[in-house]
C-alpha cells in the first residue's frame, strides 16, 4: 500500500511468483478491517462510520457488490468465516 489510502492485492502461490491481483484501489475510511472469504470476496468494515463494504476479486480487478456499502450501526469488529 503505497501512498494516501490505497490498497492493492496479490495472489501468493509456493511455487510461482507473487500475482499482481489489482492495480492500485481507492479506500475510503478512516479505520478500516479488511478480510476475505475463500470464494473470491473482499470484506471491508469501516469502524468510524459503521460502514460495510463487500467487493468480489475478479481476474480483471475489484468490484464492488450491489447495495454495497450498507450501514451496520455500532459495528466495531469483522468477523468473516467461510463454509
């Protein structure tokens, strides 16, 4: 994550080199949680403003999901656990 508020993402792999997964993102927030699930969703949990944003990880980039963000009021801590 270089300058200002930005995240970038990689794909690690044992045996090949690292993969650049997206260019440069936009993150908005102060205090952001970030984790992923194991079928391609980026969870975002923005504890100052209690906003959740969910994005898919595509081979073209970072999407954002419909209705995403969406107000989770007094939301302080992410949690996400894949089936």
């Amino acid at each position: 994550m270089p300058d200002g508020n930005n995240l970038q993402l990689f794909e690690l792999h044992r045996a090949s080199p690292i993969a650049r997964e997206t260019g440069r993102v936009p993150v908005k927030g102060v205090s952001i949680t970030l984790q992923l699930d194991s079928r391609g969703h980026l969870y975002g949990l923005d504890s100052y403003t209690a906003m959740l944003s969910v994005y898919t990880i595509t081979s073209s980039g970072l999407r954002t999901d419909p209705g995403s963000p969406v107000s989770i009021g007094g939301a302080s801590h992410l949690l996400v656990v894949s089936k």
